[in-house]
C-alpha cells in the first residue's frame, strides 16, 4: 500500500495506471470501523485499483461541532487499509487555500430538510470536498455508505447535475450485533448512553415492521416510533419518513420507496440512521413527489 500526502503526489501516482486499470474511491474521516471496511471490501470486487482517503474535513462542521474532537487514529487506519488490500492511502494535511477557499460548491433542494435543516452549510461542505477529492483521484467508481443516506442522495444529484463520470454506488449499513448503526461517534456513548442508543434502531424498526404488517399511514409509523423514544428519553432531533430518491415528504406509503429517517443526541454523540420501508425492493423511480393521498 502506498500512502501519499499531497494532491501531487496522489496524482503523480494513479496516472499512468488510469489507461489500464479500473479505480474505485473510497472516501472516509478516518477512526475507520467494520462499517469503512464493507465499503473497501465493496471497491475491491468493483474495480482494480482502491484508492482511500483520510481526511477530517473542516468545511462540513459548524461552529461548536466536534470538528476538533472528532478522533484521529491514522496508525490504526493504516493498519486496517493494508490488511484489507487497499492499494492508496490518501492522507493530506489540507485540501484548501490557508485562508479557506474561495470558490465551493453549494446544494439546494436536497438539503434542506433532515440533517442539512439543523445543519446549515454542512452539505455544501460535503460536496464542495468530494468533488476536490473526485478531481484528484478520477475514480471510475466511488463507494458511500447508506447510513448517511440523504449525503448519499446529494452526492448522486451532484454527479448527475455536474455530469461527472463516476459511478456513485451505495453500501449497505453495517449494524453492530443489537442493531445499533456502526459510527465512529459511538466511542463518545458510555455504556448508559450504548443502551439508550439502540431504542433508534428500535424505532426505526417498528416503523418498518408495522409497514410490512399493512400500516401505511406516515402520521401512525411515526406514532409508533415516537412512543419508543420516549420510553428511552429521546427527544429526536428529527423523526420523519420520505421519499428515498427526492427526499420530499409522505404522508401514506405507496409504491414509490420510502425511507424513515432518525437523529438525537444520546450522551455526548449525534447519532444518525435510517431504514427502508414498504415497497422499498423496487427500483426507485427517476423522481418522487409530495404523496397526499
């Protein structure tokens, strides 16, 4: 495995291998847990070469995030690189200007709900740094996890819209053993803030189950996740079930996919995760729009 800390030394690198090799990316923040390793091991059967990054990015934290204490375990990140057989490290100090940059991206539509609602700036962060990062390494492939589902989403529209030639393939949520979603913010949760936690996954899955059983109507899933939640005192930052592909809100489940979405703090952690419901199988459709039926 190479590592290299510079956007020459990344390019110098992978161009003379481009012409007869397949890239796949995998972009990460480092603290890399089985969830990271699902998606390396996914770019590995995708493509000939795997390229990583490890890079915390200040532009998608706002003021009093924990953008510095979000933890840094490069060794250990390296380590597991190797043994999984990834072929480039990226690990640069900077991506930006030393005065911030002066030129980013910015999303509209897509994130403005969820995650981006208290977020204001984060997405634009998100894609202002994978699109640098897609710039650099020019993978054929590049490989998101579902957990973050609508940065998933944006990152698609981003491709699409700026008519980049990636393909953007989305992996699975890797679960620890009780169903709580592998984050490498779960360090932060004492054992207390562990059991706590897992009433997200609880909710998420009753809304899912109840889906399957028949229920269709979005106010009675989310009635049902909400008194989960409140037996464990969670106040969710959001409890909500939208379309999987435009995001825009449902008030029944049809054919369109639907995803219920979560996130609250426990402890010292924001905790996010999502789940698919009814009808979620199906090839999702180029578009979804506000159901009000």
């Amino acid at each position: 495995m190479r590592i290299a800390r510079t956007t020459a030394e990344i390019r110098r690198q992978l161009k003379p291998l481009r012409s007869r090799q397949t890239i796949a990316f995998v972009p990460t923040m480092g603290c890399l847990h089985a969830g990271h390793m699902s998606l390396i091991e996914k770019a590995g059967k995708l493509a000939d070469i795997v390229v990583v990054s490890i890079y915390v990015n200040p532009l998608q934290f706002a003021a009093g995030e924990d953008l510095d204490a979000y933890p840094r375990t490069f060794d250990k990140d390296a380590t597991l690189c190797r043994n999984a057989g990834v072929d480039f490290l990226f690990h640069p100090a900077t991506l930006y200007p030393k005065n911030g940059p002066t030129i980013t991206l910015k999303a509209t539509q897509l994130s403005d709900c969820l995650c981006g609602a208290s977020r204001p700036g984060h997405f634009d962060g998100v894609i202002t740094v994978v699109n640098i990062l897609f710039n650099m390494i020019q993978p054929d492939f590049a490989i998101f996890g579902e957990k973050d589902w609508q940065q998933l989403a944006i990152i698609r529209r981003m491709v699409e819209d700026l008519q980049m030639p990636v393909e953007i393939v989305g992996s699975d949520i890797i679960r620890e053993a009780d169903g709580l979603a592998m984050s490498s913010r779960n360090r932060y949760l004492s054992d207390a803030d562990r059991k706590q936690a897992l009433a997200l996954y609880q909710a998420l899955r009753a809304m899912q189950q109840s889906a399957l059983a028949g229920e269709k109507h979005v106010k009675t899933l989310k009635s049902v996740a909400q008194n989960i939640l409140d037996a464990a005192d969670i106040r969710p930052e959001y409890l909500d079930i939208r379309c999987a592909h435009s995001l825009t809100t449902k008030r029944m489940l049809n054919e369109q996919p639907a995803r219920a979405f979560i996130a609250a703090r426990v402890g010292k952690a924001r905790l996010i995760d999502n789940m698919p419901l009814a009808f979620n199988t199906t090839p999702e459709p180029a578009s979804c729009t506000e159901d009000s039926r």
